[in-house]
C-alpha cells in the first residue's frame, strides 16, 4: 500500500535579492546558484525521491534544491518549468510548476500570472493504476512589489480544490484587503479560483496582508478547510530621506581641539531600513566660509554626527560657519540612491582667550578735597571678546598708591570703562595728589592658552584741588563745668576754632548763634566766653544742669566758609533757693480728732542742698505755738495738728518755718490758710460747717437764705404775669380806632420836594395830578401807566362805628370782592405804550441833576460827611484842575 503523499508543490514568483546584489557589483552570475527549495512529502521517511526539471537551464538535486545550469541574467521574462517528483519507478509521479523571475521584474501587462496552485496535483497512473488523493491545501507567502503600474486587476495566484471535477466549487477571500477596509484591494474569481490585485500597493501604507481562502459548494458547505494567505509588499526605493529640520543650530568653542563632538542631524527614509533603499549615509557638501581651512568639520555617514577635524577655530575671526548636508538612500551610491539636504549652523562660542588691554599707559584726573561719590577719572580699555559677557566684562584693582582706601574703580555696563570714584574724602593738606597703579583683568578667567602675565596695567595719577574749607572747633560739643551764681561779666573759657586750610592766609570770626537765655557773648576775634547775665541752675533753658549755646566760626575765603561749634556749661548747684511748704491751704475738724494735715517741704536745689528739711512753729505770736503743734515724719514731709481740744471754727493763717540742710541752710516762714469746721461723725466738715468755716455767721447765713428765698417769688411772679398778659392779648376785642387805621389810606411819600440845592424849582409839576381834564382830551387809546379809566368808581361796604367782632370775617370778604371787581384800582388794566411821551410835558427842566459843575459851588463840605463822602468831595471839589 503506498503511502499518502503530502505535495507541497507549488508555484510562485522567487525575487532574488542576492543575484540583484552581484548583478549591481558587476560580479560573473555564476552557472549553479541555489535559487529555491521544493519540498515533497512521503509516506515513509526513508524512501528517495528524485526530481527532474523540464527546463534544462534548471536542475533539481535530490533535497529538492532547484538551481541554474547556465547564466539566465539576461532573462527578459520570467521562466516557467514543470517539475516532476518520482520515489521508484513503480511508485506514481506527482508534479507542479515553477515559475522564476529575476528581482525587481515587472511583467508586461499581458503576463500577470505569478502562480498557480492546483489542489490536489494531477496523479499520474502507475504501473499498479492506483490514485492519490491530497486531502490539505496549503499556500506559500505571495510576495508582490509596490507601485506596480498595472495592468490591473493582476493575476496572483489561483486556488483549486480537488473536489472540482466532481462538484462545482465557489472560491472566495476575507480580510483585510478583500471584504475589510481598505475593501476591494483584491478579489478573487469564484469559479476558477484566481485571484487578483486591483491597485497599486504601497509598503509605506501597509506592508504585508493576511487573506484566508473559502471553498464551498453551490449550497454554500464547506468543501475545504479555509487556508490562510499571506500577501508581503515588496519595497521599491520611492522615497527620499527626509531631514526632521532642514535648519540645525549647533555650538562648539574656539579653540576646540580636533575630533570635539559639534552637533548630530538626523534624516529619516520611508522605505525599509532592512534594505538599501532605507539604509541613509550622510555626507558634507560645502562648508562656508573656508577659514582658517575648508574641511573644519566632518560627518558620520552613519550616524550623522558632526565633529571638528582641525584646530584653529578663533570666534574672533570667524563666529559662524554654515555647512551643507546631503543624505542618500542605498548606503550612499549616487547614482541610484535618493538625496536630501539640510543646512547645520555651526556658532563659534566665546572663550576668553583675549585679556583686557588699556588704551594708554597712564591716565590723569582731579578732585576737590573733601568731596565724596565724584567720578574724577575715566579708564577705557578695549577686549576682543564678545561683548557684555564675563570674558568681556573688565574688573578694575588698585594695587599701589591708595593704602587709605580713598578711591574704587567702578565698571560701566556699557562701555566697559573704569571710574575711578572717590569713596572717602581727601586732604588737600595732606596729600596734593594720589600715584595709583591700576590692573585691568575679566569676570571669567583666561584660558589655558592664554598666559595671565598677559594682564593690562597702567598708572593713574590723581590731583588734589584745593577748596576752602570751613573753620572747625577741636572740641564740639566742648563742656566746662561752673557754679550757678556766677556774675555777669564772668569770663567762662575760649572757644577757638581752627582753620583746617594751612596755605591761605585767612582771619576767623566769631559770632553767637543759639544762646536760649542770653547769658554769653563771644569775642568776635578770639573766642573767648563772657557771661552777660547770672547763670541760674534752676532756669527752665538749663537741662539735667547743662545748658547749652552755639556760636559760628567764620573765615574770610573766597567764597566764605563756617563752622558751629557747641558748648555745654555744666552749672554746680548751690544752696540759693529756700525751701516751699505745699499745700497752701488745708482744713481741720473743729474738735481735735485723728486727722491732721500733711505738709510738704519742696525745694528748687538739689542734693545736698534740699533735705532732711526742720519744721517748726514760730515763737510769735504765741497763739500759734498754743493752738497748733507741727510733728514731723521724715526729712520732706510733716502733719500739723490742734494742739487744744477745741478751736472755733473759723479761717486760721497758720505760720510754719522750714529749713534745708544746704550750707548754710536757708529757711523760709510759709504760712498755711487753715479753715477750722465742725465735722460730722466721719471727720468731714459738714456744709453749714464749711460755710461758717469761711467766715459768715449764723445771722448772714440766715439773710442770703432769705435774700434767695425772695428772689424765686420775685422770678416766680414774673412767669405768672407774662402768662395772664398773653391770655388777656387774646381775649381782646379786635376793634382799632379809625384813625389808627391806614389800610384804606394812600400814603405819599413825594411831597418832600428836592434837596438844599433844588429849592429854586418847581418840584409840584412831579406830583400826581389833581384833575383829569389833560387825560380825557388825550386820543383815544393812549394813556399812561399812571391813569386810571375814566368810569364810576366801585361802591366799597361801609365798616360800622362800633363793629361786633364776629363782623370783622364779613367786612374783609365784601371789601376784598369790591376791591376785585374795581376796574379803577390800580394796578389799571390798560394798554401800556411806553413809546410815547405825549404831545408836552407838564414838568419843568430838570437840567439841575446834571453832573457837571458850571459855578463856584462849594463841595468841601462833603468831606465833613465820613470816608464815603470823600470820594464824592474829591470829583466834584477838585478846582480848575479837574
């Protein structure tokens, strides 16, 4: 019984990467190459199978290796050949097909078959006419290059089940690419299996494509197991690389030394990096500009890293050097490779390899004596670095010449100068100018190949001018120390000053400037302190005993300077002030009780001049010592107190001696105003008590009480007459005497005529007319503002003789309702044309109220009227000169 056979046959398109290899190196193709690998299944593992080409180009070995005869790289089309496989010559012959093309083939539109896959393959008949049926199906991978220009659709493969010959079979794929997105990329045909590509593919897209293959019957069963089919897009070189910047920024330092790492730019191919047409070698194009030498850089190939490949880099001479990069695809070869290129910026950084030099050996300045915060010399200096950086930025020492520490040199930011500044002031009587030694180096320190004796020096000298300076007194505040007491006329000491400018032959005055209680007068040309007054310790002007006055010290330069000086006299105390008893006034109980009055002894001197203090009583009169008894307590305070059981009450000037312990001690007779009262049981004086006490008796205390008792009835009568006469002015009857009446009276008040000086005119022609005749023979129409309509008047109520008060409501209505109904009453309800002055006027001239003065009129007068009348006196009293 033979053994089933497994045939795994088939039939695809081989890409030979390698013969492209040696075919592009020019290399022989050499007449056997191992090109693909058949395989064929037995049943038993050791039974020979041999194979046999029916191309003779081709052979077959026995491990199914399939491999050329003769050079086929002239091949114009892909190669098509049947392969038989035989175990014995009793045993059956199974077949398939090959189909060979070289790598990057891409058949004629007319032949797009790449292979055919037959399942199971033809059984040839043996010499027993026994069949074989194959029972799997089994698909290889299908490799299909991308940007395939069609045709399309493009035949792949074609699938066939065994079953056929005796069902109908339908083929059909799912997956991506067939019944999932992108849909429709391949398709197969459902009744001969085959299958096809309808576009072009593309590996940057999508790679590779997993399909699986149905073959059912016309009910829609399954005939065959489904097999899986894996579609690999070959990669063409379609894509150049791609740099991620097209402008990169690098740095690397002057004076780096060769193979220093710069920078690293990267480009990136779209195609498969496993292959040359992914696989990116970068290289320089130009280098610009060529100094010091052309090739100052170069690139990995690999990796693009860009280092330095010569020394000499100087940011001096050249600060930045820009370089073209070019990448290529197929490891680099230019003629079928895809370039790209970039540009790298390369700055040269600063190192500070240039030291600071000053523009000139020596530099000069000048300063006015005792001036701080001046500038008095500029330093410049120039540094080839770069600006406004440590390695440019000048620092300024001095190293010789200003052991006191007057000057410092400050940097400006911008100009990178030195100012040289005076920070203490200077003497132009000590030094008259300053030798200075000045080193010039940066923030940053050198670099190694710089030599740091390198380092700009240079000397400054400094001028003192001299300025004049003001008088100073040596010692201020200066204190001297004297008794209070001392007499006007005293000399106390010398206050001197001193004249600080040596040179110039100069006098000083002096003057007082603060003396708070005048006591001291200087010597204008010596200094010396007089008293003009008796120095009083106790004055409000000395404080914690010092009292204190200014005077000025003045010279005579040119301009004119001065100093003030203070002096503190610090005056001794002496017993010249007697000591005080206080209180000055005091009251006591009238009966002798346990509540005395306290004294206290104050003096205006200090100790020893103030207590212990001695109090006592004086001998005289003797009623004092009899009724009164002084005890003291200690050296300032002591009690006065009734020495008898009784005293009336009464206001007693009580004298009390007390004494210091001054040497001498001074006493003082103070007396105390002592009111003497009754008390009650607290040992308070009561108020009747109080007021005996000031000195009224019982009868005056009687009087005022009386005196007080009076004057309430009197204010009390007042109120009560004022409120009876308001009430009576109420009830009154309103009844007014007819001739006190002027409601229904006209007043005129025109009649007065003109003054002193209008007594030779007729004023009557401004009065009001008396008859009417001049305006009833005016046209009709035009009156004046002061006539009245020629009707008959109104009839106004008469008011009874003795009216009743109710009556007064009625009399006003009715005499308010006529006085309405009046067409005669002014104001007049008339036309008014003050445009017409009428055909004359009844007045006489008025040319007397002229304000020109045409006589020997007299106006002096007027000045005897006040300070409002003169003005007037003075326009119309001038004279001629008027």
């Amino acid at each position: 019984m033979l053994a089933e056979a497994q045939n795994s046959f088939m039939t695809q398109m081989l890409l030979f990467n390698t013969f492209s290899l040696l075919r592009y190196l020019n290399f022989p193709m050499p007449s056997l190459f191992l090109s693909f690998t058949v395989k064929f299944d037995t049943c038993r593992e050791d039974e020979v199978v041999g194979f046999e080409s029916s191309d003779p180009s081709f052979n077959v070995r026995m491990d199914g290796s399939i491999y050329t005869e003769r050079d086929v790289s002239n091949l114009s089309e892909p190669v098509q050949f049947m392969v038989t496989a035989r175990s014995s010559p009793d045993m059956p012959i199974w077949e398939t097909t090959v189909k060979l093309a070289l790598a990057g083939y891409s058949p004629p539109t007319s032949q797009v078959k790449l292979g055919i896959i037959t399942f199971p393959q033809k059984q040839l008949t043996g010499s027993s006419g026994l069949r074989r049926q194959k029972r799997d199906w089994v698909i290889p991978p299908i490799n299909v290059p991308e940007n395939s220009r069609g045709p399309f659709p493009q035949m792949l493969v074609s699938i066939r089940s065994d079953q056929d010959r005796q069902i109908q079979i339908r083929y059909s794929i799912t997956g991506v690419g067939a019944d999932q997105p992108p849909n429709e990329v391949f398709s197969i045909d459902p009744v001969a299996g085959k299958m096809f590509v309808t576009k072009p593919l593309d590996r940057e897209e999508r790679s590779s494509y997993h399909l699986r293959a149905h073959a059912v019957d016309m009910n829609g069963n399954k005939v065959e197991n489904p097999i899986d089919l894996y579609i690999y897009v070959i990669d063409m070189n379609d894509n150049r690389p791609e740099f991620r910047n097209q402008v990169y920024n690098g740095s690397v330092a002057e004076g780096a030394k060769p193979g220093t790492y710069v920078m690293k730019v990267t480009a990136n191919d779209a195609d498969d990096d496993t292959t040359a047409n992914g696989m990116v070698r970068y290289r320089i194009l130009s280098q610009s500009p060529h100094s010091p030498i052309p090739n100052m850089f170069t690139i990995n190939s690999e990796t693009g890293d860009i280092v330095t490949v010569a020394a000499g880099l100087d940011r001096e001479k050249v600060s930045q050097y820009t370089i073209i990069i070019q990448a290529t695809d197929m490891e680099g070869n230019l003629n079928f490779g895809l370039s790209n290129t970039a540009t790298a910026i390369i700055s040269v950084t600063d190192t500070n390899d240039n030291p600071p030099e000053l523009t000139a050996r020596t530099f000069s300045g000048e300063v006015p004596e005792n001036r701080v915060n001046i500038v008095v010399a500029n330093l410049t200096v120039i540094d080839r670095d770069q600006p406004h950086t440590q390695n440019w930025n000048a620092v300024y020492r001095i190293i010789n010449g200003d052991p006191s520490g007057h000057f410092t040199i400050h940097t400006d930011p911008v100009s990178n100068d030195g100012m040289v500044t005076v920070v203490k002031p200077v003497d132009y009587e000590m030094n008259r100018a300053f030798m200075l030694t000045v080193l010039v180096s940066n923030q940053a320190p050198l670099s190694d190949t710089t030599q740091s004796s390198q380092q700009s020096t240079a000397g400054v000298t400094i001028s003192v001018v001299d300025v004049n300076e003001p008088p100073f007194f040596p010692s201020n505040p200066k204190l001297i120390r004297f008794e209070e007491g001392v007499p006007a006329g005293t000399t106390l000491t010398t206050f001197a000053a001193n004249d600080p400018d040596r040179f110039m032959q100069q006098i000083v005055r002096y003057s007082k400037l603060a003396d708070p209680a005048n006591w001291l007068n200087i010597n204008a040309t010596n200094g010396q302190i007089i008293t003009t007054a008796m120095l009083n310790r106790e004055s409000p002007f000395v404080k914690n005993n010092i009292y204190e006055a200014t005077f000025l010290a003045a010279d005579n330069g040119s301009p004119p300077a001065s100093g003030t000086g203070t002096l503190q006299i610090y005056l001794i105390d002496v017993n010249d002030n007697a000591p005080e008893l206080v209180p000055k006034e005091a009251q006591v109980c009238e009966r002798i009780n346990s509540n005395p009055i306290n004294i206290t002894a104050a003096d205006a001197d200090v100790d020893p001049n103030v207590g212990p203090f001695v109090f006592e009583l004086p001998a005289f009169p003797s009623s004092v010592r009899r009724n009164w008894t002084i005890s003291r307590l200690n050296g300032d305070y002591a009690q006065l107190s009734l020495r008898i059981q009784y005293l009336e009450s009464g206001v007693y000037d009580v004298p009390v001696i007390v004494t210091d312990s001054g040497n001498p001690p001074l006493s003082n007779r103070s007396v105390i105003k002592v009111k003497v009262c009754p008390c009650d049981e607290n040992g308070d004086c009561t108020t009747i008590g109080a007021v005996a006490a000031a000195g009224l008796g019982t009868g005056a205390i009687i009087a005022i009480l009386i005196c007080i008792i009076i004057l309430l009835t009197m204010v009390l009568l007042f109120v009560v007459w004022m409120k009876r006469r308001e009430k009576e002015r109420q009830t009154k009857q309103l009844l007014i005497d007819p001739e006190d009446d002027v409601r229904d009276n006209i007043l005129k008040y025109d009649e007065e005529g003109g003054g002193e000086e209008d007594q030779d005119y007729d004023l009557s022609q401004l009065q009001q007319p008396e008859s009417l005749d001049h305006i009833i023979s005016k046209p009709p129409g035009v009156r004046r503002v002061d006539e009245r309509p020629v009707v008959s008047e109104s009839q106004y109520p008469i008011r009874p003789v003795v009216p009743h008060p109710g009556d007064i409501g009625d009399f006003i209505n009715e005499g308010l309702r006529a006085a309405d109904n009046d067409p005669t009453a002014p104001p007049y309800d008339s036309l008014l044309v003050f445009d017409y002055e009428g055909s004359g006027s009844t007045a006489g001239s008025v040319s007397s109220l002229d304000s020109s003065s045409t006589g020997d009129q007299d106006y002096d007068y007027l000045n005897d009227w006040g300070p409002r009348f003169k003005k007037l006196a003075d326009m119309y009293g001038g004279g001629d000169d008027d």
